[in-house]
C-alpha cells in the first residue's frame, strides 16, 4: 500500500513498533531527533513513524537493547 504522505506503511501498531526499535538500533539519532514514535495514518489507516510528541515508552525500555545493537552494528561496520 502507498500513502500520500510517501512514508513507509506498517499494517499493525505492533509491526511499526518494532521497526521502530530496529530503526533506532541502525541509525545514530540523538535522544530526542529522528523518529520517536508511530502513530495511526489518517489518510490509509496504516502506521507510519513520527518524530513529533513524546517518545514511545517502547523506545524508553529498550534503551539498553537499542544501545547494545548499536555498539553491535558500530564494531560491525568497522570491521569490514
């Protein structure tokens, strides 16, 4: 499905959650830049990535795994 926002669609809150997370692990955002949240599209009903409001509880209490990834994906990329 496409949205008129161009925005990557995820079919279930659950599904962008958890893109959401890896996203996070992948990229280098400072705590409160890039995305922090999904949120309920409007325009498909699909969930999209916000970086507006708060941030997820989600992305909250897997900080730790999120950084381990990151380290992870660091050492990773340097190694090649």
């Amino acid at each position: 499905m496409k949205c008129v926002t161009n925005k990557i669609c995820y079919d279930t809150k659950e599904l962008a959650e958890e893109a959401l997370i890896e996203h996070r692990a992948r990229y280098y955002h400072n705590e409160n830049s890039g995305p922090i949240n999904v949120y309920e599209c409007r325009d498909c009903g699909s969930y999209h990535f916000t970086s507006q409001g708060e941030v997820s509880e989600l992305i909250k209490q897997n900080k730790s795994k999120i950084d381990a990834s990151r380290e992870a994906n660091y050492w990773e990329r340097k190694l090649r």
